[in-house]
C-alpha cells in the first residue's frame, strides 16, 4: 500500500527524510516490477488492446 508522505516546502525546496525518501522509491520499484509482469503475460498497461487486438474486458470474458 502506498502511504501518503507529507512534504515540506522551506525556501523553495521540498524536503523529505531518508526514511521517505527510502520507502518512496521501493513503493516506484514495486509498482515498475508489477507493470513488466504485465507486459509479460500480455496485457497493454496502457489500455486499448493487446498484441493479439483484445481488450481487457475480452480477456476477462475467455
């Protein structure tokens, strides 16, 4: 799950503590790792149809 993380602006500058910033980048990790395993099974993570011409909703009826 995706925590929200508070930010605060001084001078201009957002800040975040190493621990944020840590638990930031392994939530973007996550999610890059999740969108290659479905580019692998052949789904289109970006909507519309897959390499075959289905859509989701047409797989979800298969």
């Amino acid at each position: 799950m995706i925590e929200v993380i508070k930010l605060k602006e001084e001078k201009g500058d957002v800040t975040i503590s190493k621990e944020d910033f840590e638990g930031l980048i392994s939530e973007v990790e996550s999610l890059i790792e999740t969108g290659e395993i479905f580019m692998q099974r052949g789904y289109n993570v970006n909507g519309g149809e897959d390499k075959n011409g289905r859509s989701q909703n047409d797989k979800d009826k298969l």
